[in-house]
C-alpha cells in the first residue's frame, strides 16, 4: 500500500504515517470568533477569523470519517483567575480584561457560553477537549499525555490565531518531536499580513518547524 502523503505540502511532500496523526484544532471558541465578542471588542475584524470554520468543517469531517484523533483546545482560566498570571491579565484594554463581564459571560473563563467552541466545531464524544491557560497548548495541559498514549507522531494543526496560538503550539510541538502539517486554510488571525508571514514561517529555511499545505491537498491524503 503507498504512504498517503500530502504532495504539494511546503517545503516538501509531507507523508502521513497511518494511526500516528492527530488533528488539533486550536482555539476556536467564541469569544475569539463571534462578533460583539472578546475578539471584535479589542478592535478586531472577526470575519477573518471565521472564514477558517467553512474549511475546517470539511477538515473535520473528513478527519473523523478517516478515524483521526481529534483534539479540540480551549484558552482560558479558572473562575478565580487562580491560573491566570498577573503579568496576563494585566496587558491589554483595561476596559476589557480575561474575567470581566463580555456579551457572552466573562472573558476567556471555563464555563461561560463565550469560552466554549463555535457550534459548527463543536466537538462529539470521543474527541480529546484540552482546557489551556497558555497561548501554547502543551503548557500546563494533558496535551503531551494524550498523544503519547494514543501513538501519535504527526499533527495536522489549525485553528486561531496563526501567529500567536498556533505558533506557540507547532513550535512547541517540533521541539518535542512531532512532525507538524499547518493547514493554511484552517488557521485565522486577525492581521492579514501576519497570516501570510506566519505561514511562511513555518516552512522557511527547508521546514524550520514544519510543514504547510491547505484542505485541498490534505483532505484528499486523508480518504
Ligand atoms: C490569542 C489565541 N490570540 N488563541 N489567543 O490571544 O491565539
């Protein structure tokens, strides 16, 4: 049988080890996502954000049809703030800090409907859902845990921001040994021009941290 392989991934042809992917999906709740929420409060045109969910629904879709670990992750804090750093919840609009009261509950807090996943994403029993309260989704999470217990080596990531979250994480991730595929129609930040750069990035200088393809290269590899 031929490895499946993602052909016209950057900067090479990425090839998918069977039973050892996992798809990660980072982020995409709806305070980053909604407009009127946390994302749009601090200035942000959210509609570059969610033109990831038309994507990676199929993604999705084909990910669990294919038998794919799926990982869903989520930013955000403990009620009490006990796991938010000061240094975190300190920065930005004082006017709209992590805790405060949001169009959708408090901000990027554990239980508030604007915390949770858009519906469209909304995981289903038996995917993997990591609560992070860093940008990375390796710290101070089951992350490492999970993937290690289910023989996983390769990570299809997607998710928002491109620069921030999923950065953190695939950066992470390659240190840690896994092969990373960014799926460059399933990540979303509110900049165009990181978006574009943030992709170069990854795959510059021979794949410095992975590796970049969009769904109409992956889903096929995936069937
Ligand atoms: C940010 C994220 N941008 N999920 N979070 O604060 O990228």
């Amino acid at each position: 049988m031929n490895t499946p392989t993602v052909s016209s991934a950057r900067p090479s042809p990425f090839p998918l080890t069977p039973g050892a992917t996992a798809l990660i999906v980072i982020d995409m709740q709806r305070d980053f996502l909604l407009p009127g929420g946390f994302g749009e409060s601090l200035g942000n045109d959210v509609a570059l954000l969610q033109q990831v969910v038309g994507p990676l629904t199929d993604l999705l879709a084909a990910a669990r049809a294919a038998g794919i670990l799926v990982v869903h992750t989520r930013e955000g804090h403990e009620p009490d703030l006990s796991d938010c750093p000061p240094a975190k919840l300190a920065r930005g609009n004082p006017s709209q800090r992590i805790g405060d009261p949001g169009a959708f509950g408090r901000i990027l807090i554990r239980g508030e409907y604007g915390h949770d996943i858009v519906d469209e994403l909304a995981p289903i029993d038996g995917e993997v859902v990591i609560d992070k309260p860093g940008k990375g989704a390796f710290y101070a999470t089951s992350l490492q845990d999970v993937l290690v217990a289910e023989g996983i080596t390769q990570l299809l990531v997607t998710g928002v921001t491109t620069e921030v979250c999923v950065h953190t994480t695939v950066r992470e991730a390659n240190d840690r040994g896994y092969e990373c595929l960014v799926v460059s129609d399933c990540v979303g930040s509110y900049f165009p021009d990181f978006q574009k750069i943030g992709l170069e990035m990854i795959s510059a200088q021979g794949g410095i941290f992975g590796w970049v393809a969009d769904t109409s290269a992956v889903i096929p590899a995936l069937a």
